[in-house]
C-alpha cells in the first residue's frame, strides 16, 4: 500500500552551475528528460549551510530564543529556496498533491540541507516524504543487495552500554509494537553488554536494524565515527569491510546523535574517501534504507519519533510517508519551533514499502484491519457473528463504489456498530486517499471503543490527508477532533492550541460552520476551567452563527450542541432551572435529528439535574436511559459514567448494595475507556461505599487508589482526599 503519488527530482552538479529536472511520476522513466540550469555560487552555498549549521547548534533554552531560531531557520531556508531551485522546479514543488520526494543526487551534493529548504510556506520535508538517493563514483556491481523474505527478521539493539535507560526503554518499546505482527516480523532484543564482535558476527542475518545508543562523530576525521559499543567504537572502516561478503540488513535506522552527520569541508577530488560517515558506510555496503540523526537529540522526541515511524510502517505505509507523518507528530507534540522534527535523515527511497504492497514487483500483502477485540456484549448489540461476515462477503464478492462504502461505514458508525464501522472505513481508506473524512469516522469509532492509539492514530491521518488535498474545511475539522481528543484525556494545552488554530484558519476562510463549532469547544475548554462568563460569551456566538441557518441538518446539530453546552454551564453556577431548560431543548432537538449519541449525553446531564435536586427516581430514569443508548452505541466512556452516576444515586438514598453493584460494573467498562480522571471517581465513590459500611480496609484502599491518580490530574482533590484518609485513621 504505497502512502500517495511520488515525484523524483534529479539533481547534478556542473561547473558553476546545477543542472535539475523531474522524471515522470511513479519512477516511470521518460526517454527525453528535460532539464534546467541554475546558475550557483557553491562558495556562497557552502557559506548559507555554515549559517544553518550554526542556527542548528545555537542553544534556545526559553520560548524566545526557540522562536528566533526558528524565524533565522525560515529566512536561511529561503535563501537555499531562491537560489538553488529553478523557477520550473519551484512551481512543481509548490503546486505539487504528491507527498512522496525522491531526490536524486550527485554525491558532491549531500552536504546541502535539502529537506530544511523552505518555500515561503513550509519546510520540504514537513510537505514531502523525503528521501535521498545519492549518485557515487565506484563499481556498483561490488555492491550485494538483501533480497527480503515473507517473513522478515529484525534486530534491536538497545543501550549497548546499559548506561542510557531512555534507550533501553525506546527498544522495548519498539519490540512490543511488532508483537502484533509477529507473523511477518520476528525481532530479537539485545540490551546491554553489546561488543563489536557480536555486531560483527549477527548484523547481516537479519532485513532490518534498529539502533539507540551513543554515536560518536568526529567531523575532522570521519574514519573514527562510529556507534558506541561496550568494547569501543563499531566504526565505518569496519561497516566497509562487512558489507564486501555479506548482504546487509535492508533498513538500518541509527537513532543516536549525529549518526548522519554530513562532511561540511571544501570538496575535492578525495571527497569520497574523506567525507564517508555511518550513513554513506552502510549504503557503500549494501544498506537499502539508512535513517540517521544530522544533530544531537533528546530522549522523549526520539522515543516518539521511532516508535511513530514504526507504528506507520507496520500499518503498511511507505517509508517516506512513515517519515513524513513521524515529524509532522514531532512537529505537533513539540512545537514547530523545538525543530526535533528536522533532526532526520533518510538515505534510500522513500516509496518503499516494507510489510504490504513491496515494491519491484513484490507480492501485495492485505492488510487486515487492526482493532482492539472487546468482549463485552453491551458493545455489538446488532450485529451477530454471521451476520458481519456475511455482509463483509457481499462487500468483497460486488466490489461497492468508494462513496458507497464512505456512506456504509458513516451509516454503520451512527448505528453503534463501531467494528463494522472500522472495517469497512479501513477498506475504503486502503482503496482512495480522496475520502479525508472516513479517518475521522475510523478514529471516533476507536475512540469509542477506547483504543486511544488507533484513534490518534487516524486523528492524525485525517489531519494529513485534509492538508493533502487542500481541503479547507475538512482541515478545520480534523484539528477541532483532535483537539477534542486532547481534551478529553485532559491534555489541555494541546487542546486550546488546537482550537485556536481552527479558529484562526475558519475565519481566514470565512467557514462560519467550523468557526461556530470551534467557539463552542472553546467555550467547554473555559467550562473545564471554571471560567463561566467567558464561556457564555463564546457560546453565545456560536448560537448566533448558527441561527443564521435554521434549515441546515449541520447547523441544527450544532445548535443542538450549543444548547447542552449552555446546560453545563447553568449546572455550573448552580442555576439547575436554566440548565434543565437548556438540556431539553437539547434534547428534542437531537431527537428530531435521530442523533443517538447526543440524546444520551442529554439524558445523562437531565438526570444529574434532579439528582442535585433530591429528585432521585427520576435522575434514576434519566439515567438509565441514556446508558441504554450508551450501550447501544457501543459508548465506552458513557458506559463507565453511566453505571458510576447510577451507583451514585444508591450511594446517595442508602441502598449499598446496588450502589455496590454498579460502582464494580462501571470499573469493569473501565479497561475500554482508559479515562482515569472516571477511574479515580469510580474509586472514590467505592471508598465512600465502603466507609460507610464501617469496611475500613476495604475504604481506604480504594481512597488511596482515588488519590494516587488525583496526585497528577486534580491536586486540590488529592489534598481533599488525604484529609479524609487522615481523619479516618483518627477514628
């Protein structure tokens, strides 16, 4: 499964000039290739790079200084973009849909930063999938290619030393991602005591390496470059010699400082020998594939960086599209103006792709949908067994249209069916890249289901894909459900960033649907807060914005929205009339567009407005109805806050043990939501359960659970809890 179309642009040097031309898509190779000269001072060329080396190596340790080195990053990119490029390549690489970028390069070459070229827009390499293919002077016939098997083999080597922990835990990480694809890939783990003699003697049994440890570079001496090992430096003269017998792995990616660090001194005629370093040593001996680090690099990005890559890879993406959507994560997670996401290089083609559709007239591999199996029957309440294969035979047996399938798996989604609803997106996202909004139905319905991986996972794909194909709405709406996603699991900061950028972009764009929507998620963030009137503020627009179409399925169901979220804001100050006004309003208005989810959002909050009035028998109501529709949905979430708010209200009117009963089956839901903040009330409730049936043991353990995760998420809770451990102790 190849990520999207590529573009290969060729690049050679000539006297004082740079001659560049792109072959056809897809490495289809034209028999009259066009081509344009610019001419280049390479004195000042080298003199730019030594500037961006130095921005590189400037050290920002605050906000400022971060985004300074970034903005000197822009303008020294843009100077590359302005005079290296020709004019034609320029409106090819600006215009250009295709996210896959093929340089093609004489060797003379590489010591320009490529991918840190910047248009005036973006970076190359946050718009591109790059990757290098470097053309050297020598005999390529000496050189013995893997030729790879079904069933790959792969090394991790991990902390060589056992004195670099973050390392060792970056290749247990990577171990256990490939746990699930056992059958196609068999990784052996090596930490700790790792000599050159046992990379010697295993290196080339297996297609694919993984490094993370230390890389000395030394830029005034190349030869003594090299991975450290526990009995010294495992240097490039060495890689040189193993590569001369044996076929080595097909992709090795060195995730230690400066192991792609590029020769930066005049070229002559001995720059091959001279200016070699891990990544060049590897590729001379038959490497395939080679990922290196151009500068130093941090423990927590480079954790996220490799285990992102991996993750792409296993799902079948190429890799430059597993590159590429690594940095944007780096990019999103860290900031633009950290520049983790510029800390990599990839040597080889970037549209390969190693566990699915192989290239060169490989096998195709069918990907199988990957998804979290919950054995809760409350989660498939409609589909039986037989029924779902035999609805997946007739999809497969009369090959249904890409709208049709959008439509089904949308239809599916809405019904609760949420693995049906995956099944069938998954399939549809394998066929087009040109339906951006089934990610966002794969990643709700995951979500739902409590698979946070997987929904980030398509959160970001449905982020990627809008961007791809310029689609401005759709973009809007991929960063308002993340930022939803970050929300909900009470990442607050990346939240708001989020918003504030769908606002900003659906007002450049003059989207008043979105700029409504992302007003009222806003308005929620300041709820969080308790910041009230600055949330009634924003709402107040986002209902205005949507009066404006009283006719429209979009806007009434935002509206719909509007109304329960005045609701919650009503609840807050304690006005329990005006919220439950509000909440009904809500409610009829979801229930006149058959939109389930909301209506069991509604029934939920009605029933916390009578329970805070004393009215228990009909909170009781209230509250079963909407986990009955929870359940139906397949709603984790609103299942585990369902049986809690029901288990509550028997805390509340005495009866222990049915409050026993539906405090343990919300803590049995638990494992599908992951929410702790739901997990340490579930726990509390428990402890007061238990307190009160003078269960004093049984009390505070399930207090000090409730407070132990209150440490991080709530502080004002844990102190409130301790002061009720501490006067329990007394008694």
């Amino acid at each position: 499964m190849s990520l999207c179309e590529s573009l290969t642009l060729e690049v050679f040097k000539q006297e004082r000039a740079l001659g560049m031309g792109f072959l056809g898509h897809n490495r289809t190779t034209p028999t009259l290739r066009h081509y344009t000269l610019v001419d280049v001072s390479f004195t000042e060329l080298k003199s730019l790079s030594s500037e961006l080396i130095a921005v590189l190596n400037r050290p920002a340790r605050d906000a400022h200084s971060k985004f300074t080195q970034l903005k000197l990053l822009k303008k020294t990119g843009r100077l590359f973009w302005d005079h290296m490029l020709s004019r034609p390549v320029k409106e090819r690489l600006k215009n250009s849909r295709s996210c896959i970028l093929t340089l093609s390069l004489d060797e003379e070459l590489i010591c320009f930063p490529w991918e840190i070229i910047f248009d005036g827009e973006e970076f190359l390499c946050l718009k591109f999938g790059i990757g290098r293919l470097v053309r050297s002077r020598g005999d390529s016939g000496l050189v013995h290619y893997r030729q790879l098997p079904e069933r790959l083999r792969m090394l991790v080597l991990a902390d060589p030393n056992a004195d670099l922990k973050s390392a060792y835990l970056e290749g247990l990480n990577i171990k256990n991602q490939f746990a699930s694809r056992a059958g196609k890939v068999r990784v052996d783990f090596k930490s700790g005591g790792i000599d050159r003699k046992y990379v010697q003697k295993n290196i080339c049994d297996y297609d694919m390496l993984h490094f993370s440890g230390h890389c000395e570079f030394d830029k005034m001496d190349m030869h003594k470059s090299g991975w450290v090992l526990s009995d010294g430096i495992f240097k490039a003269e060495e890689i040189l010699r193993m590569g001369q017998g044996s076929g080595m792995p097909a992709l090795v990616f060195s995730n230690a400082c400066h192991s792609a660090g590029i020769h930066t001194g005049p070229v002559d005629s001995e720059y091959q020998k001279e200016g070699y370093s891990m990544a060049s040593a590897f590729l001379s001996s038959g490497v395939r594939h080679y990922i290196g680090a151009i500068r130093r690099i941090e423990d927590s990005p480079s954790l996220v960086f490799a285990r992102e890559f991996y993750a792409h890879l296993i799902s079948g993406a190429n890799v430059g599209g597993a590159l590429l959507l690594s940095r944007l994560k780096l990019s999103r997670d860290f900031g633009l103006e950290s520049l983790h996401w510029l800390n990599y290089l990839l040597y080889g083609d970037p549209g390969f792709v190693f566990l699915g559709s192989r290239g060169l007239g490989g096998k195709r591999e069918k990907i199988r949908p990957a998804y979290k199996k919950i054995t809760h029957k409350a989660l498939f309440p409609a589909l039986s067994i037989s029924g779902t294969v035999l609805l997946l035979f007739c999809f497969i047996r009369f090959n249904p249209s890409d709208a049709y399938l959008f439509s089904r798996s949308r239809q599916e989604y809405s019904r609760g069916h949420n693995v049906f609803a995956i099944t069938l997106g998954e399939r549809l996202a394998d066929r087009t890249r040109n339906f951006p909004g089934i990610y966002q139905i794969i990643a709700d319905a995951y979500s739902r289901l409590g698979n946070k991986d997987k929904a980030l996972e398509y959160y970001y794909k449905y982020i990627f894909e809008s961007d791809r194909l310029g689609n401005g709405s759709q973009l809007i709406k991929a960063y308002i459900k993340l930022g939803w996603f970050y929300h909900t699991n009470l990442q607050y900061g990346k939240a708001r960033e989020l918003y504030d950028k769908a606002l900003e972009m659906s007002r450049k764009l003059k989207d008043s649907a979105n700029e409504a929507v992302a007003l009222r998620k806003t308005a929620v963030w300041y709820i969080d807060r308790g910041e009230l009137n600055r949330a009634l503020g924003l709402l107040a627009k986002s209902t205005a914005i949507n009066l404006e179409h009283p006719g429209n399925y979009e806007r009434n169901k935002n509206l719909a929205c509007d109304y329960f979220d005045f609701g919650q804001v009503f609840a807050s100050k304690g006005d329990y009339e005006a919220a439950e006004q509000f909440y009904l309003r809500s409610l009829r208005m979801f229930s006149r567009l058959k939109l389930k989810e909301g209506m069991g959002y509604c029934y939920l909050n009605i029933g916390e407005v009578y329970f805070s009035r004393k009215e228990f028998y009909k909170a009781l109501s209230y509250y079963k109805k909407g986990l009955d529709i929870s359940e139906k949905q397949g709603h984790g979430k609103n299942i585990v806050l369902g049986y809690n708010k029901i288990g509550e209200l028997y805390l509340e009117i005495g009866e222990a043990s049915k409050a026993e009963y539906n405090f343990k089956r919300s803590l049995e839901f638990f494992g599908i939501t992951g929410n702790r903040l739901l997990l340490a009330e579930n726990n509390y409730n428990l402890g007061l359960l238990f307190k009160k049936k003078r269960r004093k043991n049984l009390s505070r353990g399930y207090l000090r659970a409730a407070q132990e995760i209150y440490r991080d998420l709530d502080y004002g809770r844990y102190l409130e809890i301790r002061n009720e451990l501490a006067g329990m102790d007394k008694i």
